[in-house]
C-alpha cells in the first residue's frame, strides 16, 4: 500500500471512531442532560435528527429515504476511493480520506437511527448556522483540502 493510501485510510478510521464515539457520548448525555446543553455564549450541544442531505436540505415532511441518501454516499465513497488509487498528492490523499470518514460515519446513522445525529450548535443572537457532528466537519475540511490543493495545482501549471 502506498504511503498516501495508508495515511488518508488512517484518516478515515480516526474520522468514523471519532464521529460514532462523539455521537455516541454525547447523545446519552443530551438524553439525560436535556435536548438543550449551553456550553458558552455561542455553542451550545443540542439533540438534531438530520433526515436530509447537508444543513438538512431536502429534510421536510417528504424527506428522501434514508437508504437511497446512504446509497448516494456509498457510491461518492467508491468514487473518491479510485480517485485516491490515482493521486499522487497528499493534501488531496488526506482530504479523500477525511471525506469518506465523514461520509461513513453518516451513513451508520442512518442505518442506526434512520437519520444523522447532529450536536453541535453555533449562534450569533438568533442566528444559527445548522447543527452538525466530527462527520460533517470532517467532510468540510476534506473538501477544503482538496480544494487548495486544487488551486496549488493551478497556481504552478499557470504559465
């Protein structure tokens, strides 16, 4: 295997055992705490059952099954893994493996519950920026990742 494979699966396994271990503690906490934990001024953990894609689109009423969301990720999974196979780029190798953890990790959910777990709440005022977990911010970072290295690619082929 080579390097960059082995660093972004490590990724990957410490993205999904930190996602499901946080989610784990920190349900049976809420659950027992209360649906509502202020923690300072501007976070507070909260109980949110994400039934759609990110930020809770496509979540209402008609929300789209949980295992067609999950076959979704599965296959974006399978996708990034032979993207990883070609790469030769670490910050691209790290983001794959940060996504793919990410994604992991919310497709358990709903496998578990029928939706994602969500628990960390930021506000300003009565401005919330949507709930998420370790998954999602993983998923944000991989793709930020991927993203520079992308523009770093271009900056030196550039003429």
């Amino acid at each position: 295997m080579r390097p960059i494979d082995r660093q972004a699966m490590v990724l990957l396994a410490v993205t999904l055992v930190a996602d499901q271990v946080s989610k784990q503690l920190l349900l049976g906490f809420l659950l027992k705490a209360g649906a509502i934990v202020p923690v300072i001024g501007f976070f507070r953990l909260v109980i949110v059952w994400n039934r759609g894609i990110s930020f809770g689109l496509l979540g209402g009423d008609q929300a789209v099954p949980p295992w067609v969301l999950s076959g979704v990720a599965i296959a974006v999974c399978i996708g990034l893994f032979v993207w990883l196979r070609r790469t030769d780029r670490p910050l691209t190798g790290w983001g794959i493996g940060l996504v793919m953890g990410g994604a992991i990790g919310n497709v358990i959910d709903r496998a578990r519950w029928g939706a994602v777990f969500d628990f960390a709440d930021f506000h300003i005022g009565r401005w919330h920026w949507p709930a998420f977990n370790v998954a999602d911010a993983a998923i944000v970072v991989g793709v930020g990742l991927m993203l520079v290295d992308s523009l770093l690619v271009e900056k030196k082929q550039a003429p």
